[in-house]
C-alpha cells in the first residue's frame, strides 16, 4: 500500500464519518426522508454532470455496473442512510458512527456464514472482539436509558443493508465510469425516497445558517466526493485493503460528534471504540493475501 493510498484513505475514513455529525444537524431541523431525498437528487445529478465533463457515459457501463448501481442506490442509499437519517433523530451522531463501522464485521461473519468464505482464526478473533465492543458500548448505553433502542435497531439493520449491498456488487469498480455509477445510484435512491417519504412525512421546514452550510456540506462532501475517493481506493488497492481504514471511522465519527455537537463520551463509549476498531483490523487483516516467499536459486556451481 503506498503513501498515495493511504492519504486517500485517511480522507475518506474522515469524510465518511463526518457525515453523522452532518446528518444530525439537518434531521433535528427537517423530515429525514424528505432531507435525504433532496440530498441524493442534487448530488445524483451533480455527479453524472462532473462524469460528463470527464469524458464518461452511461452508454459504456457493463451490466455488472448497472446492477452495481440498482443494488447501491437501493441498499446503499435508500436502505443505509435512509434508517440512519430517521434514527439519528433519537441517536447520537457518534454512536450512529459506531454503529455503521461493524459493517466490515458484518460482511465478513455472511462471507463465512452463508457463503463459506474461509476466515483465518485471526478473523474470528476480530468478529468476536467486535461483538464484545458492540455489547460494551450497547449496555452501558441501554443501562443508562441514554439511547433510544428503536433507532439503535434501525442503525443496525441499516448496517446489514449495507453489507449485503457489499457482497453484491464486489468488483462493480472496475471497468470505469466511476463517477457516472456514483451519480445514477444517488439518482436510483433519490426516486426511491420520493416514492417513500409523502407516505410517511410532511414536508415541514424552517431555514437557517447551520441547516444550509450541513446540507451542502453532506451533499458535496460525503455524498460524492467521499463516495469517488471509495471507489477509487478500491480501485487502486482491491476491496480487502480498501475497507481496512473502515475500522478508523468510529474514531473520527465520535471525535466529530463531540467536538461539533457537544456529545458526551463515557468510559465506555471510549473502551467499545477502541475494541471495536481493534476487531475491524483484525478481520481485515486476516483477509489479506499472505506474503509470496521470495525464490532461493541455488547458487552457481
């Protein structure tokens, strides 16, 4: 993994969890569903503009691609962020964060559940250290009565949402057009939540500085930008690699959240993070590829 690899992760990894902090200043103000709706729209159709402008079309996408961007702006887009959006109406933003960063753990216990992956034994530790920093953080917050557990419940099926959307479209990356793909799935959720949220919102609204700048804040930043960044590491280094800097996003999602929104951090919170990430770069790890031995030629006689 080179120097350039690890900047564009770091950047998503920040970009990424920022986002709940973002997202919990719009959904305190207006409907989530309505919010999230304009939010893809916007970023849908500014994405494939920018993809025009680089050259890249539609027209060129394979059918992988295509079901790549059906599977994400359902799964991805309308299941994931929708569910998070209208939890963190009753969550914090960091454990929001929290909660979404086991989707790595989530993968990897389908992979090798329903799939029969192979997990090396360094994996299944990850998986359980995982579980024990989810039920660190999950007791002393339900202990507390500090969390709503409908919108807990809603983070993790919106986790789930999520994984399974990743095992689906594994290597819809390549092949180009990445930007385009990033655009018409934004569009493919946007249609989605249109359809969705006159159902179940009304459309209730009151303008201010804080709702503007965090609007366009998640729709440029995490909406396309950090999406492109993901594709692109992917891209550059393979999925396994990529998802690595996964495991940095509880950090960032809690330090965002308590240093924009004033979020309180107990000693539990701190201690299920740091398991948290340990098991993330544990089932990671095990997924990389062992190093080849270098050939010993004998030497001439």
């Amino acid at each position: 993994m080179d120097i350039r690899a690890i900047g564009m992760g770091l950047a998503f990894a920040v970009m990424w969890a920022s986002a709940f902090t973002s997202t919990r200043m719009i959904v305190t103000e207006v409907p989530p569903l309505f919010a999230l709706a304009l939010r893809f729209t916007l970023s849908g159709v500014l994405g494939i503009l920018v993809a025009l402008m680089m050259g890249e079309t539609w027209r060129a996408l394979t059918r992988a691609q295509w079901r790549a961007v059906v599977i994400l702006g359902l799964c991805q887009n309308a299941l994931y962020l929708g569910l998070n959006w209208v939890a963190m109406q009753w969550i914090e933003a960091g454990l929001a964060s929290i909660i979404a960063a086991t989707m790595p753990l989530i993968v990897a216990a389908l992979g090798w559940t329903l799939m029969g992956e192979r997990l090396r034994p360094l994996g299944l530790a990850g998986l359980a250290l995982g579980l024990a920093g989810v039920a660190i953080i999950m007791g002393a917050r339900l202990q507390g009565g500090g969390s709503n557990l409908t919108g807990i419940l809603m983070c993790f099926a919106a986790a789930l949402a999520l994984a399974v959307a990743t095992l689906t479209v594994r290597g819809a990356s390549s092949g180009g057009n990445v930007m385009m793909i990033v655009g018409l799935q934004m569009l493919v959720g946007a249609a989605t939540l249109w359809i969705v949220a006159p159902v179940l919102e009304d459309w209730q609204v009151t303008l201010n500085s804080r709702l503007i700048a965090a609007f366009l804040y998640t729709v440029i930043v995490p909406g396309l930008v950090a999406t492109w960044v993901w594709f692109k590491l992917v891209g550059r280094i393979g999925a396994v690699r990529a998802a690595t800097f996964h495991f940095l996003t509880p950090f960032f999602g809690v330090a965002t959240g308590a240093a924009l929104l004033g979020e309180q951090l107990a000693a539990g919170d701190v201690i299920g993070v740091g398991v948290i990430m340990a098991g993330i770069l544990a089932v990671q790890l095990s997924k990389a590829p062992a190093p080849v031995a270098p050939i010993r030629r004998a030497p001439p006689a």
